[in-house]
C-alpha cells in the first residue's frame, strides 16, 4: 500500500459545501477507513469545497475511486503525490518562521 496525500475538490450542479462531505464521511467513516482512508481535512472557501486527503491505497486508480465515493454525484477534480516516497530537492520547500 502506498500512502498519497492529496488536493481533493468536489464540484457539481448543485454545488456540494464542505457540510456535504463532512455529513457523506460520517455517514460511511468505517467503510471510507476500510477502503484506506485516513483523514480529510477540509479548506475555507466559499467559492469550491476542496480538502487535504491522506490515503493509504494500492495506487492512483484506487486513490480515485475512494475520493469519487465519498461524494458519488459530484465531480471530483484530484491532484496527488505519494507521501511515502522519496523527494528531490526541486520537489519540496521549506518554510523558515
């Protein structure tokens, strides 16, 4: 299993809110957690309901399908990267306070 961390947006007519998918995770938490989920941390706007999504799963495919089942009726846009893997330099950035 590979862990990917992702920008997960969920869109759609009508336009789902983060209450949407916080309702849809409560809903199934335990079958989500069986599938590889791990933890969905919405982001504010009002313009687009989109999250941070940490998964463990075998590959993108199935990472897809996870974030499409939390919300089946929206569209889902998705942007990854594997969490577990090795980063160059020109991959990352470090923040000083």
């Amino acid at each position: 299993m590979a862990t990917y961390v992702s920008m997960v947006t969920w869109t759609g007519d009508p336009r789902p809110g983060p209450r949407d998918v916080r309702d849809a995770i409560r809903r199934r938490d335990d079958a989500l957690m069986r599938a590889g989920l791990h933890s969905v941390a919405l982001l504010p706007g009002e313009r687009e309901c989109a999250a941070v999504m940490v998964a463990s799963v075998p590959d993108e495919r199935a990472l897809g399908k996870l974030a499409r089942s939390i919300l089946p009726d929206a569209d889902v846009t998705m942007e990854a990267m594997r969490f577990d893997q090795e980063l160059t330099p020109e991959e990352y950035v470090v923040c000083r306070a």
